[in-house]
C-alpha cells in the first residue's frame, strides 16, 4: 500500500505490560519494512483532541534500551472521558469526536493504530468512523475478555503476578493453618482467577460465570481438612456471584460500604462456616504488572507486526487477533459486543474441576 | 559440651521466609557435626504444652530437596494463647508453663533452639526460665524490629517483595499520572518502609518513628510534578503517624471503620490536596515472601550453625545475632525490651532524604 | 471404566520444569475423583524392570506442600541405557522388554501414564506394546519438538531462562558495546531459539530449520549499527546450520574438538568480520528450569487430568496434546515420527523477520 | 562548598547492575539538594580523553523512567587501554594521561566521581593525581574484592543470579543424579562463590583463598550418599586452586586450550572417581545481572548521595564504603593495594564448613 505514509498508534483504556512492545513491534515493522513514518499519540484519543497536538514521532532509537520490557505505556493513557460526551470546564459535555478527525487530519495520518481492551475498540472505532479513519485495533487486557482472540495483550503477565501471590500466600496459610483468600481482577470475567487457580494449586475459585454458594465453599474446605491438608487456598474474582443475584448484589454493594471488597465479604462468612481462620489480600494494581511475561512480549511483537501489515494491505476496521497457534485478524464489529466471558464447557473449568477445584455450582 | 544428645528446635509468632533454612542449618551442624539428635516441635510453644506431645525427629533427609527455598515454616507456627494465661474451653485461662516444661522433660531434651520475634523471645525466655531450660534465641520477622541484631530473618524477602511491587506500581502510575499508594507491614518500626522507598524509586515514605504532615507530602508531590514527572509513588507503614498524636488515633481508629487502612485515609485526603488521581494497594500476607531471599538464606544458616555452637559451648540464654559483618550473639534480656525502631539518624533515614525522599517533618 | 484401579505413572528422558504438576494432576485425578490407587514408577523404565520393584503408592497428601511449583521430576529418570538393548555388566546388551511387562503385571497395573519426550514416547509405546500394556502418554519436552501438540509441558519455561537471560545481557552488551551470543538448545528444532528471540529482543536467531550465511549476520550486524545502536543480540540453537551442509558439519565436529560449541565456533568469525567484541555465554542445564512457568503448570495440570480420563474411557494407545485453545489428545503413531521443527511459514518466523530479526536465508 | 558547581561523574571497568541508581543518586544528591550541575562521561576515561569530549549533562527528568532498575551503565564504560600507555593507531603505545586532565578542565569540572573497582580506582586516582583532580570513588564489582568496603555495588545481583541458577540445577541434578558443577566468576577471591553455595544449597565451593584436593571432594561426595542423597551441587570459582599450586596452573593453562574452564576440569576428574554422572554449567556475562537486586539499589543509593555529600565537604581522593550498618568512606591508598580476599577465619566460610559444605582444605 505504497500510499501510506504516516502512521498514528495509541493506547487506550487502562494500562497492562506489554503495551510498549507492541508500539515497538509497531516501530520497526513500518520503519523498517515499509519506511513509514510513526507518530505515537500521546494519552489516548485526548492527545488528537487536544489543541496543540499531543505526539511525539517514533523512531529506532527510542527501542534500543529497555522499552521492550517495561511495563505501562510511555505513550500514557489518560481518560479524561468519553469523546462523544466531553465533560466541559462549565460541567456540561459536548461531542468532541469532529476535534479527534480534525487532529487526526492535522497530522496528516493515513491510518491509525489503537491499543485497547473491547470498551476502547468500541469507542475509537465510532470516532473513526466519524471521519472515515482508517483503523486497526490491537487487543490487550489483564481480564482477556476481548471477543475474537484466545489472548489479548496483559493478560498472562497478570497471570503471573496472582500466580507468584498464591506461592507466597501458600507457605504462610500452611504454617498458620488458615484460609487465605486472593481477591484479583475479573469484573465480568474469571479468566486471571481460573488460569491463576490452577497455576497456583488453589482449592476454590469463584468466577463471574458461575454462581457459587457459602456452604459448599465450606463442605470443600472440610473435605481438604479431612483429606489431611490443614490449609486452604481460594482465588475470588471481584465479579464473582452467588446463585441468588440479589443476595450477590446485596453483597457487593455492601462492599462498597462496609466490605473492601467480596474478599472481605467471604472471609467473614468462611470464618464463621469453619474453625479456620481465613486472611484476605487483595493484589490491586500490582495485577497491571510490570516487566511483561515472555509470552505477552511475543504476543504483542506478533500483534504489533500484524497489524502494520494489514494497514499495508488496506485490512482495515479489524483487530488482530490470535487464534489456535498463530496471528489473524477479525473484523471489529464481531469485538465490540461487550466482554467476553469464560467458556463453561471450556478445557480450563473442566480442569479446574478435574483437579477437585470448587468453581462454583456445577449445575447451576 | 559432650553432655547435650536431643536438641528441640521450634518456630513461634508469624512465619516468614527463611525458617526452614534456619531449621535445616540447626540440623545439618547437630547431626552434622555433633551427632546429636534434634526435634523439631509442632506449632511453637503448645507443641510441647499438649498431649500427646506433638513433634517429628528431624534427620539430614528431609532437607535433601527444596526445604532450603520453602518460604513459611514446616513446623507450624500456630498460636493458642499465652501460656501463662491460656485460654481453655470453658473460658477461663489457666498458667500452663509447667505443661511446657513438662513436655520438654517427656521429651529429655538438653536445650531449645527458638526461632521468634521479640515477643516470642520474652514469652518463650520466660516459659524456660521457669523450667531451668537452656534457651538459645534466633531473631525473625519481617519487621527486622529485633534489638541486638542488624538483621532478622525474613526482613530482606519482605523488602524484596515491596521492592518488586513498587516496580510493578511505577509503570502503571506513569501510564495514568497516579499517585499510587503502597500500603505494607510496620506497625511499630519503619524498616521495610524506609528500605523499600529507596530500592524501589518511590518519593515518599512515612514510617512511624517519624511523624508527617498532609500538607508537607502535598508540596513533595506538586515538587515532583514541577520537576517534570507526572506521577508519584508513596509507600506507607500501617503504623505511621502525623504530628498530631490524636490525629494520627482518630484516622487509624477511622481506619478499623471506615477506611482499609492508613493507605485508604491518605489516599482521600491527598486526591484532595492535588490534581493527580491515587489509588492504593495493601500487600498484606503476601509480603511474609515465599522463596527467601539469598539474603535470608545466608542469615538463616548462619543464625543456625551458631545457635547450635552456642548449645555445644554452653552460651544460653542468648539469641544469636548480626552485627557488622557476622555472626555473634547477644544475651536475651537486651532483646527483650520491646520492639527496634529505625535510628532517626541512621544512614537510611538520611540516604532517604538525601535522594529526595519525604520521610515525615525533619525536625518534628 | 470401572475395572481400572491401578494406575501407573513414570517419567522418561530429560527432567524439565512441570513434570511434578503433571504427577499430581493425575494423582488427584485418578484418587479425587475416581477413587483409584496411583503408582509412581522410580526412574522411568527401570524401575519396572529392576528387582525388586522400584515405586512408591502415591497419596494426595504428597502434594499438599510445594510440589506443583517444583522443577525435576521427584519419581527421577535415570536412563540405564534402550530396554531393548540393555547394557549388561558383562559388556553384552540384552532384551529386557519382558522385564518391563513382568514388573507392570507384578504390581497389577490396569494402565500406564508415560510422561515423556519423543524419544520415550516410542520406546514406551514398543515396550507396552510387548505386553499388551494400555498406555498414555503425556508429552514434556524443553525443546518443543513433539508432534501432534502446540505444547510440551517444560517449554515456556525454558523459554522463560533464556529470555531472562537475554534481559541481563541485554544491559552489559549496550554498556562494553559488544555482540553477546547466547548458545541455546535446540539440536533439531528452533522453538526455543526463536520465541526468546523474539520475547527478549535478540538481532539474530539462528535455528536449525533455516541455513544461515556468517556474511548475513556480518550484514545485520552493520545495519543494526547504523541505525545508531551500539550492541548486538544473537540467540544460537546448537544445531544451527550454514548452507553448506558440509561446512556445518566441520564447524561442529570442530565444535566437539576445539570449541565450546556453535557459539564458541560463530564467535570467532564474527569478531573477525566486525569491529564489535564478541562474547559467548551458554546456558546448558539451567534452562531445564527449576520452578514451572504459569503456563507449564497449567499444561501439566490440563494434561494430567486429561489423561486419566482418557484411561477411564479406555481410549489408550494416545498422547494428550494442547491444541488451539484446549486439552485433547492424538494418537501415538502420529506422534512416534521424530522430532518436530518449526513451520518455516508459521507466524513465528513471520513475527521474528517482521521485527528485523535475521533469522537465517530467506529463500535458502 | 559553595565553589562546586560542575560534577562529573563516570563508570569505569566491567559493568555490573546498579550503576545506574549510583549515577541517579548522585544527580539526584547534587541537583536537588546543592543545584549543582552534573556532567555524565562517556565510556569511562574515554570520554574526557578523546575529542571531540564525550558526556552528556544529567538531569532528573533522566530518571523519571526506570533507570534504578536498569542493569549496566547508561553512560558506557567501553576500555580502550591503559591511559598512561594508551595504544595508538599506529602500533605504539602514549602516555594520555594529560588529555584526561585537559578534557576535565575543558568541561570546567570542579571534581568526579569515579564508580569502578579496584583496579579503576587504581589507575583513575593516578590520572586524577596528574591533574590535582579531586575524585570521589564508589566501589563497583560483582566479585566484591575491593578493600574498605563490605560491599561494592553489584555483588549481590551476581550472588542472587548464581543462587538462582542453583535453584535451577537443583531439581535436575536430583531427576537425573547427577553432580553439577557451576562455575562462577571470582578470579582472585570467592566472594560469589561462597556466598552462593550458602545459599544455594550446594555441598562443595571452591575458592581461590582454600586449596582443595580432588580426593576430598570425592570423599564428600561419597559422604553425601550414603547420607541418602542421590545428587551433589558444586560451586566452583574460576581461580580456584589445588594444594600443589603447580598442578592448578597446568589445570587452567590446560583449560585455555583443552578445557572450557576449570569446571571441565573438574567434572572429568571427578566423573572418574565418582558413580555419579557430572555435568557443568558456566554462567559467564549473565552474573553481571541485569535488573539490580533491591540491595544494590539501596547499596548504589547510598554511596551516591554520599559521595556527593563528600565532595560538597571536600572529603576528597576517598571512596565510599558500607562498613557495619551505614556508608562511610576511606582514604583511596587503603584501597588500591589489590583484589581483596574472603576471611579465612570470617563468618562465610565457618559457616560453610558448619553446614557440611566442603571448602578446600581447612589445615593446609
């Protein structure tokens, strides 16, 4: 596509590791396959919204250091909200999204790049239409709930991190015999908890999908206490739901006020069910996780050539996507229909199972 | 000291990294070079207050694979109460030091290696002394608030893992201009507070000997901005104070209710006091660390092989320490005078402030 | 499949990290869920074929500690040399196959769990051949090189090595200004090779599905330099090839004599050829691992479930296999075939050339 | 000292991790707190010596990022040659050392801060000396052998990466048993080795302090089963010698040619008096690190304020130390006098030997 010149790329919504590489994978792809030129947009949409300009050109130089393995995005991501509904210094909002097509015309770009979870693809890809924009969507999270992909960008370095919890949290639950409880990241989706869970030998994983209950969280703590065990592991996603919907909202609101949390919710519940004593940890952003993992960098460096070539090949309005053993691309509208959740009958529950994990109620 | 055969070895107060390593080295050097036999007792103290007693010969075998690595203890560390005032069923308490010594009697031994903190060290050193048992102490916990020693076992694997979380915190508060609020273990001492803010680049760091000001950690932060970075990185004691004595009550007493912690107050009241968003985390179990560090494993088998020496050489009564560049011993009564703050006028305070650090109101 | 149970599992060929995950998935497994007693056979073959028996009953309480996260195989796998062939103390060999079925039906085996390489797989599947002997194997490689799976349980983990490694030479090449080679595994495949190269940001992957030319990598050497970066990364699989066949054959029959290895051999023309220091380092046995991987421990967990099921449906004489975004399973013959290489159309090599990395002659 | 206005600062020698945080500390000391300016050197002596100059000025803005965690030297350290015999195009050799002292004063340098070990401190404190050059300097190696200081910057990264490559080994030398033999760096002192082999678990290090014998090693061998292990760990430094310091001479002439190193060596000697399979894994550049351990950081931290701090006093021609528990510093003639050894009759190797680990020959 001997027509592309100038190419944008930025990243979107919340940060994970990993971001940095594809934006060099991204780099060196157009610079030194297609000798493109590549204008990395600075926090989001905002930085083509904002007058002046907020860019810098990306070249070579800038990925001779380390930026392959740091974390976060130096492109930053800042949300200073929805472009459709601005929220204005007089408190009203106004749709801004002519500003972002005029800043991307501004700088003259051919085709735009974006680094996102499924709420960023959604709404860069309407602004793109807007102004006809050429866009390629690259996916990445930490809760891999992107439709279209087996993994986005994030998601196994956040793996990692709860994994590495569970090592540390293991030895301290077996010398004080107690019940720790690992409340991690998965609103709408259990993919860190159930992938973590089994990694790091867990006894009980709650997940959005399935709905759980109290006693036989504790029938499962009794039966590893009577298998000889005198510790417990349990790995609690935030959105994690009991079989009756009003008594989980009922919980979780309550977290906001009196709980820090559905870790806090449990715990008080468990202590109460059984004679041990239960601890909660709650990793928070440490999941974002820093030094991406080794496959999150090959990921991205496959995402980030990818998605140069389809813009050379005026593959546009897709999303990369990895799918069995290799890279491919869908188109976004098959993304952008919310997230995705964890496959019941998928190998990873059945795992969990087969290892006597308790998931939730089988026949919910 | 040809007389000592059986040797009790037992871990009591919170576990951390480095106990097995400590067990292992007290068993390599008794069997090892000795002779001897060792016991390693079950849960602490109550280990040999109930009956049966409970307890495992300890042999060179057990230690053949990972036990080195293992973080936590493979003793158990269970606390039951205070054996002199031990709570029993029907909810009086009852003085149980004679069960105590009565269990090492049952058991012939000629001394106990303990492996505690400073409270562990006065309980237990009082439990022997009303035997006229040999004693010979090994400091641990991840505080490193021992006196008599520059280093506990344990200390240094709870740095590291506040270390690695303040590198994990540091890209995602660059990606969003957050101050990012770390939350970790120091009730009484800053030591993994004040250590960790310098290893892991952080800007403040508050720690209870040292009182601090809102407004004080306000001005670092807008310093920090006017300088040019657009995040900040803070890491909290949970015993940290303001100036104000009643204050500094009333937010933690507030914490107990309202709040998560300290972290969470701060966090309020600073989103208030600057335009930079905040979010805070609270390691929690995790930091008592797993797999410990290279550090702690040297400590630890140092701290063993001489404890067992000090048993052969009849020096008891003592608790082996760390002091300039090895391993001493120091009598147990001028350890067991409360917990070790930092020296306000130390090298680290002052390393601290010297890199830029806010650590609380200098001449307070 | 009710009549099963007794189940026998062993480990065959080079330890990698993931082999304990595999074991105690099929031990809770088999125990857990359907009630059956599971044998670990010590030293693969051998300790069917050895008199007495050579095993141990194993219990889930062996695998309340860290044995999920621990590297080797605690079963052991020495090779005393081809069952078929056996070296006897005499100097003569002998066929001790029926050794092998004798000591499978001595301890009344209903099935037996290989977990091995390619190189196992079919001598296990010939020795449980001779006896009619219904087998499952489980494939576990650090070199990837199975086929009929995307995964060997050990791989992410040796990759994992050898990116870390490549991130601390990554640091002293840029400072001395050097070209740092990283000779890795990979006699007949380049699976390791190029995912680390790619993950840790190598310059040139040489592998031994694509020749490569010394005067290309004196090429890529000059370019990198060019673009302004003062050092150079370049992973190596040992059994790399030039184009010449032959010349490749003397550089490493050179190899056994003169030098270290490919390395050593590729090190010397290239600080010839450039102005740049070069510096060989080899990791050998520390890519076996230690401590799985995330993902290895997942693999294990999914396969080691995967294959007792397979047992209790009878559906013996297969491998597990993860394909696409699951667990299944494929037959032994298909498996039985030699090693397998990397697809030199697959994304990998795509991903690794799209990012400028050499990786040996385009169009050889 | 309000006359100090222009520091320069430079790395000198072989790099190692935390070099960075120094040179951080050191511009964070003296911008923050003194508003000085601070002048990084190019590759070392290099830098003031070739024209035009190479430096660049520092600023915090620099080490917004995460320079504290980088590993190597951002301002190089490439060697060119002895300055006062500095080899010239044309074969000769010069004495430059009056162009080092020209380029200071061409930056109108008011005093520098040399990081390096002990032969840069050497040869830098001479240069400096031409010139009336007031020098700071900050100990720098992984080997740990500079006089006057307990620590220098990036000896216990490389402990903490040779202990992990123990780690590693571990599990397949007990898979397989095996002895594994791991050289490590340490030419005139076994710093490394001892320290790693406490800590790591192995049953045999070799130091250049202790001369060993080949049949005491097989003695501890032999001792090690029939304690009932199958598998034996050595740590081996590079300049590790026998009683007969001939014999060691022909062993490591011999390894130039024939061997890789001294664990070739070794392991063929030992595999002949042994049952036991060796194998031997030489860790080379990797042990310069990478990511500094959260000891180096605090460590570089410590002696960059410091030095700063020295020179605003005018403590000049010293070096900073960690003696005890804090930084202080000493008169650079106290250190230029060699490599320094291990203590014979220090902690580490009383240590050792109480655990059982072989350690040459305690009488020789």
């Amino acid at each position: 596509m001997g027509k592309v010149r100038r190419l944008g790329v930025l990243t979107s919504g919340g940060d994970c590791a990993g971001l940095n590489a594809v934006i060099r994978a991204v780099t060196y792809r157009a610079v030194r396959t297609y000798g493109w030129k590549v204008f990395g947009i600075i926090d989001g949409s905002t930085g083509l919204m904002e007058r002046p300009l907020r860019y810098r050109e990306l070249d070579l130089d800038m990925f001779s250091g380390t930026m392959l393995r740091e974390g976060g995005t130096f492109l930053g991501t800042v949300n200073r909200g929805d472009p459709f509904n601005y929220p204005m210094p007089d408190g009203s909002t106004k749709d801004r999204s002519l500003d972002f097509v005029d800043g991307f015309n501004k700088l003259a770009l051919d085709a735009l790049i974006v680094i996102g979870g499924d709420g960023s693809m959604k709404i860069l890809s309407q602004l793109c239409a807007v102004g006809g924009i050429g866009m390629v969507g690259v996916p990445k999270t930490i809760d891999n709930d992107v439709h279209g992909t087996d993994f986005a960008v994030g998601f196994t370095t956040a793996v990692n991190v709860v994994t590495e919890a569970l090592d540390r949290l293991h030895p301290t639950a077996a010398s004080h015999h107690r019940v720790m409880i690992l409340e991690v990241m998965g609103r709408d989706a259990g993919h860190i908890a159930i992938n973590s869970a089994i990694s790091g030998g867990a006894d009980v994983a709650l997940i959005p999908e399935v709905p759980y209950r109290l006693d036989s969280i504790a029938r499962k703590i009794d039966e590893v206490i009577r298998e000889g065990r005198n510790h417990v592991l349990m790995v609690v996603a935030e959105g994690c739901k009991t079989e009756d919907g009003e008594l989980a909202t009922k919980a979780q609101s309550h977290g906001q006020m009196r709980y820090g949390g559905i870790g806090q919710y449990l715990s008080e519940h468990i202590s109460n069910m059984t004679d041990l004593e239960t601890r909660v940890t709650s990793l928070g952003h440490v999941q974002r996780g820093g030094t991406p993992s080794t496959r999150d960098r090959l990921l991205a460096s496959a995402f980030g050539v990818h998605a140069v070539d389809m813009v050379a090949e005026g593959k546009l309005n897709r999303m990369t996507a990895w799918q069995e053993r290799g890279v491919t691309d869908v188109p976004l509208e098959e993304v952008c229909i919310g997230p995705r959740s964890l496959d019941p009958n998928g190998t990873l529950i059945k795992v969990a199972r087969g290892l006597g994990i308790y998931v939730g109620e089988s026949e919910a």
